[in-house]
C-alpha cells in the first residue's frame, strides 16, 4: 500500500538493485501517485529472466531465476546456440521480455563458493576487492562451471552477456561490479 515508500527503502538498502526494483510499475490493484509512465523500467505484466540474482520476491512481475546450488536455467536456454540471437528467441518464445544480469551477486557467489585453487590460479586471495582482475568470473560460478555444457556453450553464454550488456536500458553499478537491465528484442 505504500508503494513510494517501499521504492525508497529499496533503493537505499538494496543500492543498485533498488534502483531497479522501485522503478516497478505497481500493479493495478495498487493506488499510487506515479504518473510518469515512461519512467518504469519493469510493468507487472512483464517476464524477467534474472541472472545471477535469486530475489524474485523483489519484482511485482513474473520472473525465473535459479540459485547458485541448482542448475543454471541460462544453460538450458543457451544449449547447443550459434549465436546470441537464439538465445534470446529461446528466452522470447519461453515469454520472458527482459534480463536482468547481477554481477554484483556474482562476485559474492564467487567470494562465497568459489574453489580456493581456483583462485589461487588467478593469483586472486580478495574476491571483494579483485574481482575486475578475474578475467572471466562467470568461469568461476558453481552453476556454470559444474555442468557438463558449459566448456561446449561458454563462448555463446559470453557473447549473450555481452550483447545484452550494449543494449541494456539501464544500468547501475560500477563496471565490472554492475547490474544491468536489458529488453529481449
């Protein structure tokens, strides 16, 4: 019931996330003071496919997501793709219309459940602090680099986040540690 007020408390807790979440459109069934349609990045009627990011409770609108010990629902999309755009028709036919990519989730999921020969691989002993040194962290998150496909669908899976990164509609953070939000053409 107090919309205003619950946007406001997610963008000072959540930081960047925040942002996004109370940018939300409210659902019909909520009365608020928001006018300013152009301003909401995310309408109850639309379906995010969320990336590294396991808060679904957040969003007012249906989402998919999995956790860092499930398999990497991305995988199953990108299996077997030749390029990013098959990834986002498989996304579009499933009815999903946005991604949202959490790479600050990703560098805690690193910190948390990376293996210390991992990274000491990389010479990394600071995940927090050196994460922009990690040349590819997605080879480093549980859900990827576990599942048997992801040595055959990594180079497609990377050149979908970085596809989606250029068309991202908004974007807060600080690159590499940011979090995006992109349309599925």
């Amino acid at each position: 019931q107090a919309w205003e007020a619950r946007g406001e408390f997610y963008k000072r807790n959540l930081g960047a996330l925040g942002e996004i979440v109370a940018r939300q459109a409210p659902p019909p069934s909520v009365a608020t003071g928001v006018n300013s349609a152009g301003s909401h990045l995310l309408r109850p009627t639309d379906c995010v496919f969320l990336v590294y990011e396991a808060r679904p409770y957040l969003f007012v609108c249906r989402t998919a997501y999995n956790t860092v010990f499930d398999d990497s629902v991305l995988l199953s999309f990108a299996r077997g793709a030749k390029a990013p755009s098959e990834i986002d028709a498989r996304l579009r036919s499933a009815g999903f219309t946005h991604v949202l990519v959490n790479r600050e989730e990703l560098r805690r999921f690193i910190h948390q459940y990376a293996r210390p020969e991992q990274l000491e691989a990389l010479g990394v002993t600071d995940v927090m602090r050196e994460f922009p040194k990690i040349p590819t962290p997605e080879d480093l998150y549980p859900p990827f680099y576990l599942a048997p496909t992801w040595k055959a669908d990594r180079s497609i899976v990377l050149a979908w986040l970085a596809e989606l990164r250029k068309r991202a509609v908004w974007v807060g953070g600080s690159p590499p540690i940011d979090i995006y939000l992109a349309p599925i053409p």
